[in-house]
C-alpha cells in the first residue's frame, strides 16, 4: 500500500480558476510543491472527464505526486491513478476496497466524526473533515465542524486527516492548534492569483505532516512512537535498581507483599542494588544503542517503590540519574499510597525542566481483588494519587494486570472507562503469570489459580484497546520473567511477538485503540499531549 505522504491535498474545482486552464493552474501548483491532487469537476461529461483525468495523470506523474479520481473508480484504474476520493453518495468504501483490493488509496470526505470512524473501519486510508470553516461551496453540507471536532478527529482516527472546507491562510493557524497538519484545499490555491506561490506559502506555514497518534499499521498509540513525536528521535527507557524497598514487604503497610511479587521477575540482571546507578545506567544505555540504535534515554526506577525515601535520597538518585547528557527524564514507578508530599513536589521541580513519568501500580480497578492479591492500597487510593499528580507538568502511567483468579474479562474492561475519567496519559498491561517464590505459585500448584489461555488474553486486552481513549500511550502488553523462575502460564513469547499477536487482532477485527472510546473523547478528558 502506497503512504498517504503529503499534507496538502489539491481538489480541483475549474469554475474558480479566474478562467485559466484548470491543467495551467494544476501545474503551478505542482511546481509549488503539491503532491497530491484530486480531480473533481462532477459536471463533465464521461469522455471529457476520461480526457482530463489522463492529463492529469500525465502532469502527477511530471511531479512525482499522487492522483486521486473523485468517486470514478473505473476511471481511477483506467488511467493508473493513485486512488480514488469517496463520499457518502458514492460507492461504498468496503465495496471499493473489495474490489480494488490495496491498489487503489481510498480517501473518503466526511462531515462529522461518527462518520469518519465508519469509513475507517470500512477501510478508507484517509479522511477530508469538514467543513470546519463556513464556506459557500460547502454550504450544502450544512453548518462547520470547528476546530474542536477537527481536534477529536485528528486525536481518535487511526489515519491521517485532512482539515477542509474554508481553510485559507488567515484561519491555518486555528488549524495547526487543533492540533492537524494537513489540509485539503481547493479555491485557497486555484484561485490564486500565482498558485504555486500560495502552495509554497500554506506548505511553510503548515509545516511537515505531523504523524497521527494512532499508529497507521500498529492501530495503538504506543509510547515509543508518542516518545519519537515529542522528543524526535529515538529514545529508549533503561532499567536501574536504586536499593528501594517496599512498604508492602518491610511490614510499614504490609508483610509478604503482593502474592505474584517476585522483583527478579522484572528486573534485568545488569540491574543489581550493589552497583552504582552510573554503572547500571552506562551498561544499559549502552544494551540499547548497540540493539536498537537509541540516541536518548529515559532512566526507569522500576524494582520496587522507587518514592519510599527520604526526600534527600530521592532527591540525590534522580539527579544522578538526569546529570548524564543523553538522558531526557525518569519515570518512576511507585505505589499510589507511598508519594508523599515531598516526594511529589521534587518530582514536580524536576518536570519543569525535564521529562518526568510516574508510573503508579494499581493492578486492579476491584478492591476485591486488590483485597484478594494482598495489594495493601484501595482503587480509591489510587485515585487521590492520580488527582495530586495531575497538572504538575509530568506523565501520569497506570500499571494493570488482567487474569485475577475470579476476574472476568468485563471487570477488566472497566478500568478502560476508569482511566478515560482521570488524566493519565499512559498505561502498562501485562497478563498475570506465577513465577517462582510467590503465593501465586503455590496457589497454582494447589489448583487456586487457573491461568489464562493466550487466546483469552489477546482478546481481552483487543477489546481493551477499543475502549481505551486514542490519547493514552500503550507503554506495555506483556509481562515476561526469566525461563528459570516461569510458572504459568508459559506461553513463550517474546515481548514483540505479543505486540504482534494484539495487533493482528485488531486489524482483522478492522478497529483500532479508542475507536469505542470516541464518547470519551468529549467529556472534557485532557488533550493528548
Ligand atoms: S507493591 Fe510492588 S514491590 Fe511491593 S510487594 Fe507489591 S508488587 Fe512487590
């Protein structure tokens, strides 16, 4: 499939071309750097329309841009166009896609979002949205989206979108805000008094097509990609032990600690409290430069409760960690019971120069279950952190488990809907797996603890996805731990392989991370970042 690799999409319209040639006014702006253009012109008779799409076919090809054929698929393949341009009257975008399997690109213009999610799901490579500004010749598709649902548009649609109707270069700001990097245009550039010169002017103000939050072919909003998007290039996260422990196992807020807690089980092995963080922090940079070609890094305090210090403690091992030029920030994960004020306030200090995650456990939305797994803290707990961290410049993460003994696949779901009614930007899934020296083991060994089938959890975590808000960054789907101490269940994946797995599920269910999430979307949830 071709990439929808342009951020200005010419559609023409020859009644406002100022009587010039509409292939004249096509070349100019060509040469002014379009790289899409769709033939409109609805009122041609079938032989001039045929004759003018070749033309056009022939001047694209002169500039190495795309041609797309306003709803005539038979001409879009006669003349070897790039795609076709659909509508609600139309054909159908699943008929289309049917027929023309991934040859053609198919854009598809809508008027509202509802419908631009149907015609995602239905297999539309990208949408023209609007209007978003009153235009007469968009006046028949009655009143203006506004920016705010060219916003949600952009934030929710696994595709890119391009902003229409009314764009010109006095509103392209308000567009930009919203937060969209592509317009459609049509008499903002053909009826120009030079074309070329317009398209070269809209192009340096808009900047370059910015990607869309939802990945295209992962269907999520990963983190790695939000990461790349803000920072700009490729960041990896390294793991350190910094000698905490946890106050759910050192008898302060309980002994025994969670029953499946086992800290080898997410710690690398480089990662031992005897050696100094510089050591650990070196090694691991250096594990990830030679494996994935990372430039920068975010220092992870992951093993234990990385805020259950004093503040001068803190204050000295997050500093360490951000005096290295390559590191961008820290995330640290604790528990939502033990941030204390002082704690809160460093991290705070921190955020307003550099990037800052916290990554609080909740596992669970069911104090049940938290009850059950000897967690130590209530969901509500949980929240009072959520709401003291918000507003305070930094990443707020959520760490959940599915596959609680007793926990049905519906109760998990809705912590999808808890999270899409707080400010957290980013969530780590993992299944729940025994691994050895834990209660969970040997419940499992009683016959206490039925693991879930790979199966089982692939969907669940798909039907997750669905529901979870297209502004919340997917940090993990797997939880995996070394052979030697495994359990159950064993399924034997590697990390990337189950990415794969959740993501081959949702592209052949045709959706995508929030696309039953769009409600959420309005109720005044905060802006993806
Ligand atoms: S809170 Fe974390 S470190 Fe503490 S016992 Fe539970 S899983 Fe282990």
């Amino acid at each position: 499939m071709k990439p929808v690799d342009f951020s200005l999409y010419l559609i023409t319209d020859r009644s406002q071309t100022s009587g010039r040639p509409l292939p004249e006014v096509v070349r100019s702006a060509l040469a002014g750097g379009v790289r899409a253009v769709q033939l409109r012109e609805k009122d041609l008779a079938d032989d001039e329309f045929l004759e003018l799409a070749r033309l056009l076919r022939d001047l694209t090809r002169e500039f190495d841009a795309r041609l797309f054929i306003n709803s005539r698929v038979d001409v879009a393949l006669a003349v070897g166009a790039d795609g076709v341009h659909l509508g609600a009257a139309s054909a159908s975008v699943d008929e289309v896609r049917r027929r023309c399997g991934s040859d053609l690109l198919i854009g598809y213009s809508s008027h509202g979002l509802e419908e631009a999610h149907r015609a995602v799901r239905s297999g539309a490579d990208f949408i023209t949205f609007g209007p978003v500004f009153a235009t007469p010749s968009k006046a028949a598709y009655g009143a203006p989206v506004g920016c705010e649902a060219l916003q949600q548009a952009i934030e929710t649609l696994p595709v890119p979108v391009f902003a229409l109707g009314g764009v010109k270069p006095e509103n392209l700001s308000s567009v930009r805000e919203a937060g969209c990097s592509r317009v459609a245009l049509i008499s903002a550039v053909t009826a120009a008094p030079d074309p070329g010169r317009a398209v070269g002017e809209i192009l340096s103000e808009m900047g370059g097509a910015q990607p869309t939050a939802i990945h295209h072919e992962l269907r999520i909003n990963s983190y790695g990609h939000y990461l790349r998007r803000r920072f700009g290039c490729r960041i990896s996260k390294v793991n350190v032990d910094a000698g905490f422990t946890c106050p759910n196992r050192d008898g302060s807020k309980g002994a025994g600690g969670c029953i499946y807690c086992n800290n080898v089980s997410f710690s690398p092995r480089e990662t031992q409290p005897v050696i100094p963080l510089e050591e650990q922090l070196a090694a691991g940079m250096a594990y990830h430069r030679q494996r994935l070609g990372s430039e920068k890094f975010i220092v992870y305090f992951q093993k234990y409760t990385n805020t259950y210090a004093s503040v001068d403690i803190l204050a000295d091992l997050y500093h360490r960690a951000l005096a290295h030029p390559d590191v961008l920030g820290i995330s640290v994960g604790t528990r939502p019971d033990s941030l204390s004020s002082e704690a809160l306030d460093l991290l705070t200090e921190l955020a307003e120069q550099r990037y800052v995650c916290l990554e609080l456990g909740l596992q669970s939305a069911d104090d049940a279950i938290l009850e059950r797994i000897n967690r130590g803290h209530t969901v509500n707990d949980f929240i009072t952190a959520v709401n003291r961290a918000a507003g305070r410049n930094m990443d707020i993460c959520v760490h959940l488990i599915h596959g609680f003994p007793g926990e049905q696949p519906e109760e998990f779901l809705k912590n999808a809907e808890m999270i899409a009614s707080l400010p957290i930007n980013s969530v780590k899934l993992h299944q729940l797996h025994a691994v050895e020296g834990t209660e969970l083991a040997a419940m499992y060994r009683r016959g206490e603890f039925v693991p879930l089938t790979l199966e089982s959890y692939v969907a669940t975590i798909a039907d997750f996805l669905e529901r979870l808000p297209a502004r919340v960054t997917v940090q993990r789907l797997y939880g995996s731990a070394p052979l030697e101490i495994q359990v159950a269940p064993r399924w034997g994946l590697k990390n990337n392989q189950m990415w794969f797995s959740v993501i081959n599920e949702l592209r052949r269910r045709g959706t995508w991370q929030g696309c039953l999430a769009v409600k959420s979307a309005f109720s005044g949830a905060p802006a993806m970042l």
